[in-house]
C-alpha cells in the first residue's frame, strides 16, 4: 500500500469515529474489494463472501468508536474482518453438528424444536446473564464488545458465561435425557 493511500485512509479514520457516513462509504469504496476476497478464500462461496464483508463493516460501523488512531485504519478492519471469520466458521461448525434426534423428523422440524429447546434454557437465565449469553452466543460477540455494550468488566462477563453455560448444560440435558 502507498503512504498516499494510508495517509487517506488515516485521516478517515477520525471521521468515521465522529460518525461521518461520507468517510464510512470512501472507507468501504476503497476496501470492499479487500475485504471480500479476504472472505471469499476463507469462507468458501461467494454468497457467503458477500454476507461476511457486509456484516464486518457493519460492525466496523458499530465499533468506529473504539478505533485507535494509534493503528491502521486498514489492520483494525481486518482485525474486525478475521474476528466476523471466526464467528462464522464457529457457527457454520455447530450447524454440522446439529442432527435432528429422532431419524423421520425434518431437518426443519428438528431446528424449529432445537430452537425451542434453546430459547426455554435462555429464559431460565437471569436477565443480565441471558443477555451477556446473547451477545456472545448469538451474535457473536467477544468478550471485550459484550463488557463495553453493558458497561461491565470483562471479568464479569466470563463470569456470567461460565456461570450461564453450567447452567444451559443442565437445563438441556433435561430436554434430551
């Protein structure tokens, strides 16, 4: 990359901090490109490519505030990039996984129920645990995001993540068992 480019991207960089959509779309016009072949290597197809580079600067927008202008504008995206990466393949892994119990039922049925099974187990969690557990489960949020989110340590949150799995793990093996 030339120093002109960096120089650029830098300078957008406190823009998109302060929320200007005119620098959030020069930063995706010059990076999208990037972005999605980064994905469409990793990830396989390029529906999925095109799904993952918008949910990264999505939440490239989310977070715009916590960016260092100590760092690259570019390296903190691909930061954001690897990290959506992982929590797809995570969740692409568990879909493998998951198999419907009995052999007649639909993939479709088995999800639904599956579904079903797991929000019961959420709502037996105490508000600010089901919540801690949401972010980080469901939408793939890390540790850091959720502490920053809820304005807690992140102590806390693992806390209420060992606590809240220990938890889920008897409520489902009841569902099953």
């Amino acid at each position: 990359m030339d120093n002109g480019l960096h120089i650029d991207l830098s300078s957008l960089l406190t823009a998109v901090q302060n929320g200007s959509h005119e620098a959030f779309v020069e930063v995706y016009t010059a990076l999208h490109i990037r972005v999605f072949r980064f994905y469409q290597k990793r990830a396989g197809t390029d529906e999925s490519a095109k799904e993952l580079t918008q949910q990264c600067f999505v939440r490239f927008w989310e977070y715009r505030r916590s960016l260092s202008p100590e760092h690259a504008l570019e390296k903190q995206l691909f930061i954001i990039a690897r990290s959506v990466l992982i929590n797809h393949l995570r969740k692409e892994e568990v879909r493998r996984k998951v198999k419907p119990a009995e052999e007649g039922v639909s993939n479709e049925h088995a999800e639904f129920e599956l579904t079903g099974h797991v929000h019961a187990a959420l709502d037996t969690l105490s508000p600010v645990r089901k919540k801690v557990v949401e972010l980080k489960a469901l939408h793939g949020f890390t540790n850091r995001e959720v502490a920053e989110r809820m304005n807690i340590s992140i102590k806390t949150v693992e806390d209420h993540i060992t606590k809240a799995f220990r938890q889920l793990r008897q409520v489902v093996s009841s569902f099953f068992f």
